[in-house]
C-alpha cells in the first residue's frame, strides 16, 4: 500500500519482534531508502540502527540467483522436480517420519502456513521445526500450561501505562530498542520505574532504578521468593484467584525455593519485592535470557504465577510481556510451525482438533504424535532417520546448539535442499540442492509481532530473475508430489484467506486464535490492509486477554503452575571454571547474511569478543585485546577479549553472530551443549561451562582492501567498511614470505607492493597501489597493534600516501570507533564534544551530535564516555 502522497510503500521491518512499520521508497537504482512509518502502531515512526540502515543492506551482492544441484546451476523445473521427488520417495520407503522441514521467523505468514500444511496435512509427518524453537519456544510452552492456548494478553500500549517495567533475560536496549524507548518516553511523563533482572550489566542498566545481577539460571528462584512474599503481604486477588487452579500447592513451591540461590543481597530482593508488590500496574518483560533454559518453561510460569495470583493481567499496564525475536516468529506460532502443534492454536494431539484442520485441508494424513524438536531433528538427520531435509531462511550448521556436530549432520543426510536469499551461508554449502529465495522488499504477505498485531510486508523492488518466494516453492513442490488442487495457489492473498477462514473453524473449539473476520478479503482489500492486533472476528477485534479472568483450558479456570528451582543443566562439567552467556549485539542480527552488508552497522563491534571480568583477566594472565582461547568438550573458539565489569568474576560473555563466512573460529554455539528443557524442548544457549586461555599468537595483523580478500589464518574476523573490507587477523606460526602472504591474502601482483620491515619486531606493513589510489594494506607485529582502525579502513580508493604510518596525518580527523550507528558518531567525535564544549549529559551530547537520539541504545555507551572523562579529569 503506497503512501497518501504517492511516494512510497508501506512495509514492515525485517529484523526482531516488534514488527516496526516501515516507509519504502525506490531509488531508482535497485536499492530502498527505508524510513519509519509514523502511522504504524508498534513504531510510531521510530526505527533502530539496524532498521535504519536497511537501505545499505540490499543489492545483488552474494544473491543466489539461479538453482544448483550439486553445486552446479540447474533450472527450477528440474530443481524442483529433484526436491519433491527425493521427498516423495522417502515417504514411500520410509514413511514419513523420514522427511523433515526446518523452517524460520524470516518466512511470512503464507510461506509458513503452505510449509506446515504440507508437512502435517500431506505428507503426513509432524517433522516441522521452527529456528524460533531456539528463542520461545518455553513462552509458547508456559502459556500452555498456564492459559490453556499460547496467547499474549497484553499490548505494547501496557509498556506506556505500566508504572513498573520489569525486564527480565531481555536487554531490551539492543535487542528491542524502539520498545525500550517507550518504556523510556513513560518514565520521562509518568515516572515509570524500570528494573532490570540480568547476570549482566547491559545498555538496559542504562536508566535503570535497580539492577539485579542474578545467578545465571536462578530465575524461579526469584520469582517464587517474590510470589511468597504477595502471599506474605496479603496481596492474593481472592476475587481473581476464584477461577485459578493450583494456587495452594504453587504457593507451597514458592515457599519452598531458598532465595540464597539466587546470589542476590537482602537489600536488592527487598528493594525488587517493594517495587512490585507495591505497584499495581506492573508489566514484566522476559525474553530470551528466561526461554533459553533448560528450566525456561518453568521460569515462563513462575512469573505467570505472581500476576496470575495478583490479578495484574489483562488490564492497562499490567501483565506478563514476551518480546520475540524474529519478526514472524508469532505468525509461526499461530500457523503451528512447531512440531508439537498445529494451525491456529489447535493441539497436535487431541483428535477433535485433528480432525478439524484434516476436513479443512481435505488432507490425506495426519501425524497424531509431536514431530521432531529442532535439537533431536538434527540428530535424527545425522544418524539416518530422516532420510530428506528442507531448511528454509535459517543457518543451523551455526546457530544450533553442538553447532559443529550440527553442522556433520546436515552434511551426512541423505538429501538436504536449501532455500534462501544467499549460496554463501554455513548451511547451504552443505546443500545437494540450493533454491533461490525472493529477499525482504522483495515479496509480499503478512507477519505477526510480539503484541498480536499483524502488518503487511509489501514488495517495493522486483526480486531477481529466477528468485521466487517461499510460498511458491513449496506449493509447487506439493503440486509435483501429488496433491495438485491442495496447492493450487496463484498469490500469498489466495493462502491468507484461507488461513483466516480455517482460523474460524478453530475458534469453535475455544481457541484464541481467530482472524475469520478476515478471510474474505478481496485481493484489493489484502493489498490495502493496515495493521490490524488480533482477534478478528465478528465477536471482538484487538484487545487485552485474561482481565476477566477466563481462560482456554477445558474448565475455563486459569493454572498456576508449581515449579521449584534447579540450575542449569548445561552446566555439568564443574572442571571447567567458566560460566558461558550467549547473545546478541547491538548492530548485528543473527549470522549477518542481511547486516554484514552494512558499513555503517559493521563499524560498531566489528569483531567477535569475550567479555571477562577484570578479576579473571588478572588471574589468567590477559590484557586488554588479547585474543583468547575458550574451549569445553563440544568445541573451541577464539575471540578477543574485552575486560569489563559488565560481567561478573567466573562469567564470560560472547555473541553468537559470527559464521564461517564473517570469523571461522568464533561460532560459539559449537559450544553449546544440546540440553533442552524437558517441556518446550528449548536449548540452554546460556549455561555452558567453558575453560579460558590466552591464544598463543605468534602473530597479529589488521588489513583494509577495497576487494574481498582470501584469510587463512587460524583466527581471522572480516567486516565491510565503506571503502570495502577490514579484516584483523592472528596466527600461530609466522609465515616465511610475509610479502607474499600480502599478495595471496589480496590476490594482488606482490611486485606492485610498498613493504616496510622490522624484523627485530616481528613489524610489516605492506601496501598495494595502483596508481596513487590505495587498493589493500597489511600491518603485522607480533604483539596487539594500536592502529587507528577506523581511519585506516576509509582509505582504500583514495590517495594515501602515508597509509604505513597506521594514522590519520596531522590536522585530519579520525572520527574513531562507531558508538551512534544511526548517526555514525565516532569515539573521538564525542570524546572532543565533551572536551571542548564542556559537555555533562547524554542529552546534551545528544543536542551537539545527535548521538543517542534516534534508537536510544547508545545512550549508555555516551554515559560510559562521560564517566570516563570525568574519571581521567579528576586523576590529572
């Protein structure tokens, strides 16, 4: 839908859960200048840095164009002949238990119903797997258990009438940074107090009133404390609590748990246990740090249980909020793209709801057992019961737990095909059949975000000549098994109506679930649809659930759920000193296919880390920058090291971002054990135990090339610049030809090189011209060099003349390392602006340079600088 002014399209971001609202507009070139849409609900016009540089990250670059078989090209006739006879074939030798799907929160709604719909109704397995079983799947699971359906009471207008915001497991300023400038906006008119619940100190802690650095995994710990204290303090709703279950032998659980557990002082529990128990409107966020458990589902519950037994759900400002993180991992969800469920919310297992969505479908078979969990798919891949495997916009052979035996997995199936935008991921290298996807901007449907709320996601630029959507292949995949009129879909509007129409037949079974209000759009009207919060239905359209205290279980009654505290399972191997957390970056988006596009995005962390406590670098002998070896029995990886206090002695943190594409040696998720939650089947990604050690470099190098270049090295990390790439670069042992390692590194004539040696230093720094414009630069030494990385990295393509001195020459600016990615505000930009100008407030650096004043979630970085000035000031 275009803009009243004609000029631009509606669309919705591609990236994490709130689902923000999005302004397309052609350049004329191929590209997309995006900008937020003030109209849309979850955004208000507001966008984050990754949303901001969406325009930087499209383009042909990388595309996958044409299918391959084999690793060669092959036309989609034959491609897709080749996908659905391996598929048919498996089913007839081995029954269907032998296929399997893997499917992700990139897909729209359509594409993911059309999947679910042909594993489940048509090939008759339940082996359907989402990669959102790797961030929600405990929420899906406690709200099960607790509600009756998966249901999301509350709406992001809760997070600006709460008058206490909890964030839990979630740091919402990176991770969710347009709603953590709502919370942000209350606190400023209304006095919202924020508390933050994390082993961290992270940008949420920015504005926080109270930080609690809980134990890793403690979490019912302190949630059943909490709920023992409401009982102790009276403050039970007996007219709520009328239509609850449980609640008797909840309450003996929470009194139970010992709050030591939770390594937390008196002072900071009494303080939390205040705040809350003397808030009424209270929401409390929870995402990743909570689900990624193997106790996460009960975690889920533990704080379903204090607002269930309080009364403080479904009412303006209160209830409990999961914040997702793929912007359709609720459109999954309700298509029931896990393999424990089925379509709008219905259970996989109890029979009515089978036979409901079987005559819907006029489906051949149904699975009545649960497929395969993401974790045990990939194992039953390796060993040979699943015979044929489609994994569609997902990288698994990285972000999966065990990532490396992952990774031999897929390799050792029978038959892999693989759908996405790119050839070059971890994944699809292992593909025997790679199917060009159609990208963001590029295709249409529809995706749900984390408040209910569904929004259109529209084509603003052609896709690619024989790149087609999602929705397309896997219909034409059931067209060719068999099932010709079951698939005979010519538009995504053709599969949400019957989507929405099926969701009416649901509802009469008692499900939440129900857009049937919407199953009768015309083409027009689907084109035109305007985000709209489900329901959407004759009854009721938006709105809060569970205020009235009904719910979806069979009795109508609400469950409180007892759970007890237990530690983290992943954390079994005592020998190892090291508690490893997971997670993800302000600027990065899960393995980089779409951000590693960007320059700008690419200048803030460019390298993978380990954070570790100052203590433990003491201890273990390690400075600033060093790089780092950290191992456990599942694998290894080397990363730099980042001495902070933001982690606590015996914690260490890393990113999961970085592939075999970006830094070969820091894809951390081989050290992730597969441990899963015993209900949601969920992975611990934040438990692991690991033991830590300098990487005995022999070596340390940094490069700048206008071309991609060929690293081999044993830890290399490579990033885009706006002149082309930087790479830094270690080794074990030193090459004997350090000129030529230069030139095979660039692909470049070595006899075209400026080399300036010091051997007694182990000291090269090697530059390519052609002409007097810089092609490529290499500086070697064999200790960590201080470069100015920033400046170094915008010369490629232009004259530089003194481009081995490593630094910007005198009276020439070097802007330094990223802090503001929206506004591309460097260290040394705002170091100077507080010097010079006598600058005291993030708000006041924000009126100089604008830094901070988009997105916000650089605002504790800009507080961290102050800080430190001041600190250096009052030593001198």
């Amino acid at each position: 839908m275009a803009t009243g002014d004609g000029t631009a399209i509606r669309s919705t971001c591609p990236y994490c859960g709130v689902g923000c609202g999005v302004l397309l507009r052609p350049d004329g070139q191929g590209g997309l200048d995006v900008t937020g849409d003030p109209d849309h609900p979850a955004n208000r016009g507001r966008l984050c840095s990754k949303g901001s540089a969406l325009g930087e990250t499209l383009g042909m670059e990388g595309r996958l164009l044409t299918p391959m078989i084999g690793g060669q090209p092959a036309d989609w006739n034959r491609a897709l002949d080749t996908v659905a006879a391996r598929f048919r074939d498996a089913v007839a030798e081995h029954g269907p238990d032998s296929v399997a799907l893997y499917v992700s929160g990139q897909m729209l709604t359509e594409d993911y119903y059309v999947a679910n719909k042909l594993a489940k109704g048509f090939m008759g397995t339940a082996n359907i797997d989402t990669n959102s079983r790797l961030c929600m799947a405990s929420t899906v699971a406690g709200h099960r258990r607790a509600f009756g359906t998966d249901t999301v009471p509350g709406t992001y207008e809760d997070l600006d009438e709460a008058d206490l915001v909890v964030l839990t497991g979630s740091n919402l300023a990176w991770c969710h940074p347009v709603l953590y400038q709502r919370i942000i906006a209350a606190r400023e008119t209304r006095g919202t107090k924020i508390v933050v619940i994390d082993p961290r100190r992270t940008a949420s802690c920015e504005v926080a009133d109270l930080h609690l650095p809980i134990a890793p995994g403690a979490d019912v710990a302190l949630f059943n404390g909490l709920l023992a204290e409401v009982a102790r303090r009276g403050l039970i709703d007996a007219h709520f609590a009328r239509n609850l279950s449980g609640l008797e032998d909840t309450l003996r659980a929470a009194g139970a748990d010992d709050l030591a557990a939770t390594g937390l002082g008196e002072d900071d529990l009494r303080a939390f246990f205040d705040l809350w128990c003397g808030t009424e409107k209270v929401v409390t966020i929870f995402s990743q740090g909570v689900n990624q458990s193997s106790s996460g589902t009960d975690k889920v519950n533990a704080i379903l249980n204090c607002h269930l037994a309080t009364g403080r759900i479904g009412k303006p400002g209160q209830g409990p909020f999961s914040v997702t993180g793929q912007p359709n991992a609720m459109g999954g969800r309700e298509v029931g793209g896990l393999a424990n469920t089925l379509t709008c919310h219905l259970d996989l297992e109890n029979p009515a709801h089978r036979a409901t969505v079987q005559d819907f479908w006029d489906a051949p078979a149904m699975p009545e057992a649960a497929g395969l969990k993401a974790v045990d798919l990939f194992e039953a891949a390796g060993d040979g019961r699943i015979q044929a495997l489609w994994i569609i916009h997902t990288n698994p052979a990285v972000t999966m737990p065990d990532a490396d035996r992952v990774r031999d997995a897929i390799a050792a199936c029978d038959f892999v095909a693989v759908s996405d935008v790119t050839g070059h991921t971890d994944t699809a290298r292992l593909a025997d059949v790679l199917l060009p996807a159609a990208a963001w901007g590029e295709k249409s449907g529809t995706v749900t975000n984390s408040d209910r709320t569904i929004s259109r996601q529209r084509a603003a630029v052609p896709a690619p000549a024989g790149c087609r959507p999602d929705w397309d292949m896997l219909a034409e995949v059931g067209r060719r098994m068999g099932w010709a009129n079951a698939f005979a879909y010519d538009t995504p509007a053709q599969i949400f109506r019957e989507y929405a129409a099926l969701s009416g037949a649901a509802a009469r079974h008692g499900r939440d679930f129900d857009i049937s209000g919407l199953a009768t759009l015309t083409d027009a009207q689907y084109e035109t649809l305007s985000p709209v919060r489900w329901p959407v239905s004759t009854g009721r359209t938006g709105g809060r659930f569970f205020g009235d205290s009904r719910f979806f279980t069979p009795d109508g009654r609400g469950r409180m759920v007892a759970v007890s505290a237990r530690a983290p399972a992943a954390a079994r191997d005592d020998a190892r000193p090291f508690r490893l957390n997971t997670g993800r970056i302000r600027d990065q988006w899960h393995t980089m296919t779409r951000t590693a596009k960007s320059p700008r995005l690419s200048s803030h962390l460019p390298e993978p880390f380990l954070d570790i406590h100052p203590e433990d670098a003491v201890r273990l002998e390690l400075s600033e920058a060093a790089l780092v070896r950290v191992e456990n029995a599942r694998g290894s990886a080397i990363l730099r090291a980042r001495v902070t206090d933001s982690v606590r002695p015996g914690q260490v943190f890393a990113p999961m971002h970085w592939t075999g594409e970006t830094a070969p040696s820091a894809r951390i998720d081989a050290l992730v054990p597969p441990v899963v939650d015993p209900v949601s089947g969920q992975p611990e990604s934040k438990a692991a135990t690991v033991s830590v050690a300098p990487f005995a470099a022999a070596w340390h190098g940094f490069a700048v090339s206008s071309v991609a270049p060929d690293p081999r090295a044993d830890y290399w990390a490579l990033s885009r610049s706006r002149q082309g790439y930087r790479l830094e670069l270690a080794g074990a042992q030193e090459p004997a030809d350090w000129l030529r390692t230069a030139a095979d590194l660039f692909g470049l004539d070595p006899d075209k090189a400026q080399h300036v040696a010091d051997p007694a230093r182990g000291g090269h720094r090697i530059a390519f011209f052609k002409g007097d414009r810089l092609l490529a630069a290499l500086f070697v030494a064999r200790e960590p060099m201080a470069l100015a990385r920033d400046w170094l990295a915008t010369q490629p393509g232009e004259a530089a003349p003194g481009i081995l001195a490593g630094r910007a020459p005198e009276g020439l600016a070097d802007p330094g390392p990223v802090v503001c990615s929206c506004f591309s505000v460097g260290v040394n930009t705002i170091v100077d602006a507080i010097l010079d100008q006598r600058l005291t407030t993030v708000d006041e650096i924000g009126a100089a340079l604008q830094a901070g004043t988009n997105c916000g979630s650089c605002r504790s970085e800009l507080s961290d600088l102050l800080a430190s000035q001041y600190v250096q000031a009052a030593a001198e």
